[in-house]
C-alpha cells in the first residue's frame, strides 16, 4: 500500500512526464507553485478541511493542484478522454474512487474562463466545493504579484515567440488590466487566499508605477 508522500510523488512524475516540453508557464513549475499555495491554504482552514470524512482532503487538494493543468484545452484538444486517463492514473496509485472523482470534480471547475463565463458548478459538494476553491485561488495566486508577471510574459512568448520584447510588454500590461487585476477583488474567494493576495496585488501595481514613471 502507497504511502501519502509516496502518492503525491507519483503525481507530480506523472504530471510533469504529461506536460513534457510545454512552456514553464502551464507546466510542472506552475504546477508545484500552486501546490505550496495550496498547502499555505489549508493549513489555515485546517479545521474545515480535518473535518471532511468522505475522503482525505488534504491529499485531494494537493493532487488536484498538481494536475489541475495537465489538461489545459490552450494545450490539450480532448480534454475529456484526458480526464479518464487521468482517473485511471489515480486509481492505479490507489486513491478511493471519491478521491478519485473530487480530484476530477475541481480540474473539471478550477478554470478561470469557465468561472468568468457563470459556468462554475454551483451544485458541488460543500466539502468538494471548499477544496476547489482553496485550489482554484492558490492556482490565481500564481497569476499574480511579480512572479506571476513573468509566467505572464513568458505565456506570451510561447504564443508569440517571433514578437519584439516591447510587444510582448505591451501584451503583458494589457492582460494584467484585463485580467489579473480582477482576480483578487472577484475570484479569489478563502480568506487566507485573499490575505495572501493582498500583498501580490500591491506587486503588480508597483510594477505598472515603475512603467508610468
């Protein structure tokens, strides 16, 4: 029988063998950061998460934030065989099947477009539902802040890769308006989530200070 640390370890292998010579912006890097943004999460809602009896939901949160990306529709068409070869992967290292099915419930609602659109799914599980969003704001808070500028800028590249710097710094502060300065006010939604946010927030906007200047 796996271990906890053995499982998660299975994980991330196979998510970043899955996600092999993608850009570092959608790819394993992305994927341990929101990881640990995750685990900063639940330990500050500890006694919402301990108390779920269904499943572990510590151990459900840090697969689904290892794997939230594997299957991303910029990089992979047939997003829904992907996700039954995903679950036959967890089953195979032994997650119970409601792990198993929570994990593909949150990859299944974690995407910002889908949120933007109103096509989150309303009807979750609380505890699911709880989970989702401590990975779904772990996974905005890596969009964020400095470091989330530069997985920005190199997004970009990768969609652009023949463009001039200054044309990728535009396309950079432009997503920044349009998108990660709304995900702190209206998608993050924990609490520690929005502490955390807060300080990144006040990154990107020193950032756009040091442009206008």
């Amino acid at each position: 029988m796996l271990g906890y640390d053995e499982q998660l370890q299975k994980i991330e292998n196979w998510a970043k063998e899955m996600t092999e010579g993608r850009d570092a912006s959608h790819a394993i890097e992305h994927f341990r950061r929101v990881r640990a943004f995750t685990v900063r999460i639940l330990e500050d809602l500890r006694d919402d998460v301990v108390s779920i009896s269904d499943f572990d939901g510590y151990l459900v949160a840090e697969t689904a934030a290892l794997v939230h990306d594997v299957f991303d529709h910029k990089y992979v068409s047939d997003n829904a065989s992907g996700l039954e070869q995903m679950k036959e992967f967890l089953r195979s290292i032994e997650l119970k099947e409601s792990e198993v099915e929570a994990v593909i419930e949150i990859c299944e609602n974690v995407s910002f477009s889908k949120e933007k659109k109103g096509l989150l799914n309303q009807n979750l599980p609380k505890h699911v539902m709880l989970l989702r969003n401590i990975v779904s704001d772990a996974d905005k808070l890596d969009a964020i802040g400095y470091d989330g500028i530069e997985r920005c800028r190199m997004y970009t590249r990768h969609r652009n890769p023949t463009g001039t710097e200054e044309e990728h710094e535009r396309n950079v502060i432009k997503h920044m308006h349009d998108k990660l300065f709304r995900l702190l006010p209206y998608y993050i939604r924990t609490k520690p989530g929005k502490a955390i946010g807060a300080k990144l927030q006040r990154e990107m906007l020193a950032y756009i200070e040091d442009k206008i200047e």
